[in-house]
C-alpha cells in the first residue's frame, strides 16, 4: 500500500506498538498517520500556535493551564507532556496566576522561571492540543462584556434570567468565559454593593445640550441600576478611553469645563484678575497709544518719523494681539483645575447631555479580561475626582481670531452674529470709526481695529486742531464703551471666560488630547 509515494513495510505488530508508543503523546495530531502509520513530514508550529502570558486570561485558559500542568498532561509543541520539576516554584507561579488580573500582574513569569519548573518556555506549550486557542469567534467586545457582567450579577442573585437581553447577548460567550465574568460581577457585589445592573444600550438618548458642538450621542453610561442612580462607565483595562477624539467632541469638552471652572472660586478669582489686566492695558492703549514707547530704540539715532509709526503701529496691533493669545493660551494650558474639570466633563457628561440624566456616569469602574475589578472611581466632586481623571492626562488649547482673514484682533464683519448679549472690541471700534467722518468707507473695512485704533491717535496729536478734537473724542467714546464691556464682563459669572474671549474675538481652533494612566482620555 503507498500513500504519497510512500510504502507502508510495517507489520500489524509494529503498527500496533507505533500507536501504543502514540497514546499519550500529541505527535499524531501534529503529524499526520495512515492506518496508525506516522508520516515523518517537517513539523511547522505557527507564531498564532505559540502560548503567551495575554493567552492564559482568555476563555477557562487560567484554570485550565493550572490543571493540566498539575495532572502532568501539559503537552509541548512536540506532543511531549510537561512534568512540573520545581513544584515550591510552581506553587508561587500558579498562586500568582490565580489572583492575577491580566499578564501585567504575572512578575514571577519570567522564561527563566518557566524553563525552571517545565524545563522549557511558555511559547513552546502547544495552544490548539492543549485547548487553549480560541473556539470559532471572536472574543467578547466592551458590550458583551457589559452583558456577561450583567450575567453574573444575576446568578449571584435569583439566578440567570435566560429572557433577559443580556443574556441573549452573552450566552455565546457563557462557556469560554464564565469564569471571567463571574469574577467581575462578584467584585462589583462585594467591592462596592451592587447587586444587580443592566445595559443601557438599547435606551434612547433625548439629545444633546444646545452649547455642544459635537454629534456623538454614545452615553456616558454603560450599566444601571433598577433606581437609575447608579451608573457605571464601565472600562475594560488598558482598552478603553473616557471620550472620543473628535475635534468637536475635544472643543465641546473644553467650553464646559470653562463654564464650570467660571463657576469656581478659583476660576472666578483667575478671570477678574485677567480681566483687570487686559482693562489696564486697552484703556492705556486707547488714550496713550504706543508712539513714545521705543525705549527699545533709544540707542539708535537715525529712526525715521515713518519707521516710529511703523514700529508704534505693529506695538498697537500685532504686540498686544500676541501678547492676549499667549496670555489665554498660558491661563488655560497651564491650569491644574481647568485640566481636572476637561476630565471630569469626559467622564461625567453632564455638561453633554444634562446633569444626573441616565446617560451621565456616576463612576468608572476598569476591570481585567481575565476578570475582576481593576480601578474604581466615583464621579461626584468635579475637582476631586476629576483630579484622579487628570493623572496621566493633559491637553493643550490653541486660539484663533473669530474673524475672517485677520491675523490681528480683527472682526471685519459689522454684521457679525451676537453669540452674548455684548458689544465686542470689534464692534466698538468699527462702529465708532464707522460712525465718523474722519474715516473712508474703504479703511473702516479693510483696516482692522488695531489699525483704526492707531490711526485715531495720530489723528489726535498731528492734524489740525478739528480733526485733533474729533479724534480725541471718538476715542473717549471707545474708551468708555471698553469699560462699559469690562464691567459686564466682570458680572457674568460661570460665562466670565466665555465672554472675554467673545469680546477680544477669540475661539478655540483645536485642542490636542494626550491620554494616559489608568483613565485614558483617548
């Protein structure tokens, strides 16, 4: 008989020893046989076949590693089954294991340690012989794991509610991973109370806040309780962020973590104290100007009275405009509660979808594959725990002018819809020259306010007296409308932020998340 061009010479008695010598050994599922008769082909182990740290927490793997080891039918790559040598070394690896959470949490499983009590590596265990590879599916999402713990929380209670829609999710799952599961609901049960939870996905969202500008309506909250005020954000470890990174999204978080920050008293205090600075400088800027200020210059003789007017412009518009966004972008960057607050709105969503509605979260909670709880934190104090949140986590806020083409302070548009109920410095400026007859059509809408502001004062120190007087009291108007502004702005309250970067014509252009810790933002 041939098979492969091969000619089967062995008799009965040697195929019958061949398959006694095969009984316990894998090689006749490695290797392929013909009536008991093992065809000596090359053996190809894949890198998918080969057994690793991550592979021991999927499905029953743990428990099913520890036993085989102990039974003494562990197989190698080879078919070889694997004695345990060191057995007080064993007992360390496999107490580890048990209480493991993930492969993060195995120290001791070093190759040095492994090769010690089976005399090779963990890569070298064969996955498929000893049923550690997955079965036909994938392994359970972030929803089919809301549901298994759900699952597991119902046997630990009155038992499986095989109607239920968590079952009917997880039930797939039940056998590879039970374990997992069980271990997660049980730690929710006596870690922190919770004795029964459900998902939430199949509830509606009523809709997101009028102030956000992003569109994802995904709920903070992923599991809740019969009474609604429990609900979990659950995460799974070292997988999972607090907010999507959508720009609108990113933005959106920013503005309410201003609000909030406005509402503070540190917040408050911040605002008024920039608010009182930028006052100074804008009544300054608009009585005295900068022509004198070239102390910078005093060493040089030949400047001409065009170069003066040139620099006391560019001090007017471009130096203070540079100096506003460096002070914004300084305020909020470098902010430990306004960071704190970003993290807590990401968590939280109250400033999305509205405080205490059922799509908030009222705590993170992180668990292990492998199962159990990793990391729990309730979200009640925005700065307290939002400062938990900030650990690892930052972001950085950049500015841009509201304007069309500016690159200055400038809000070219008159007609510019009013987002607050205030004038802005655009329509101050533009409004008062504009209302004038000391300027052109053409330069009130091709000059930006800086520019107009700088031209009135050279208007009131080298024209004739008329213009001089008419110029002077365009900007007293301008003036007194700029303290008009401050003072209201003084008065806004959690919107004191908003409104200063409404009046200066600044907006958020783009905000770079960076996530990390054991709540990554993204």
């Amino acid at each position: 008989m041939t098979l492969l061009g091969l000619r089967n010479t062995k008799t009965s008695q040697e195929l019958q020893n061949n398959i006694n010598s095969n009984m316990k050994s894998f090689s006749q599922f490695t290797n392929p046989t013909y009536e008991g008769v093992k065809l000596d082909l090359p053996k190809v182990i894949s890198e998918g076949s080969k057994m690793s740290k991550g592979d021991l927490f999927k499905r029953q793997n743990r428990q099913g590693f520890i036993n085989k080891a102990e039974d003494g039918v562990l197989l190698d790559k080879d078919g070889n089954e694997l004695k345990i040598r060191d057995k007080d070394l064993w007992n360390e690896l496999s107490s580890e294991l048990a209480r493991a959470g993930d492969e993060k949490d195995l120290t001791l499983w070093t190759p040095k340690n492994f090769k010690q009590v089976f005399g090779t590596t963990l890569g070298n265990v064969l996955k498929g012989g000893n049923g550690f590879s997955p079965v036909n599916q994938k392994n359970p999402t972030g929803e089919d794991w809301e549901a298994g713990i759900a699952v597991g929380l119902q046997k630990l209670g009155k038992g499986i509610d095989y109607n239920s829609p968590e079952w009917l999710r997880f039930d797939k799952y039940w056998t590879d991973w039970e374990e997992s599961a069980m271990k997660t609901a049980i730690d929710f049960k006596n870690k922190l109370g919770i004795t029964e939870l459900r998902q939430t996905g199949a509830m509606k969202v009523g809709g997101l806040s009028k102030e956000w500008k992003g569109t994802n309506t995904t709920p903070k909250t992923d599991l809740m309780d019969k009474s609604g005020k429990i609900r979990v954000s659950l995460k799974k470890s070292g997988g999972s962020q607090l907010m999507s990174a959508g720009k609108s999204e990113a933005i959106s978080t920013v503005e309410a973590a201003m609000r909030a920050y406005g509402n503070s008293s540190s917040g408050q205090k911040e605002a008024q104290k920039l608010v009182k600075e930028l006052e100074e400088k804008m009544i300054k800027l608009s009585h005295k100007g900068a022509v004198g200020d070239l102390e910078q210059l005093k060493g040089k003789d030949d400047i001409s009275r065009e170069e003066a007017d040139k620099l006391s412009e560019l001090d007017i518009g471009h130096n203070f405009a540079k100096e506003l966004n460096e002070r914004i972008e300084k305020t909020f960057n470098n902010n430990d509660d306004l960071k704190k607050l970003f993290c807590y709105e990401a968590a939280t969503g109250h400033a999305k979808f509205g405080k205490d509605t059922w799509p908030t979260a009222t705590m993170i909670a992180t668990f292990y594959e492998g199962g159990g709880l990793s990391h729990v934190q309730k979200l009640t104090d925005p700065i307290k725990h939002g400062g938990a949140l900030a650990s690892g986590n930052d972001f950085y806020v950049s500015f841009k002018s509201s304007g069309k083409s500016s690159p200055y302070l400038s809000l070219r548009s008159k007609k510019a819809k009013q987002k607050l109920n205030m004038d802005t410095l655009s329509d101050i400026v533009y409004n008062e020259c504009g209302n004038s007859n000391l300027f052109l059509t053409e330069e009130v809408e091709n000059l930006t306010e800086s520019q107009l502001i700088n031209k009135l004062i050279k208007m009131s120190k080298d024209f004739s007296s008329k213009v001089a007087r008419a110029a002077k009291k365009i900007l007293g108007e301008i003036t007194k409308r700029i303290q008009s502004a401050f003072n209201w702005i003084k008065k806004q309250g959690q919107k004191i932020w908003n409104a200063i970067l409404y009046f200066f014509g600044f907006e958020i252009s783009n905000v770079q998340v960076k996530g990390g810790g054991v709540y990554p933002l993204v």
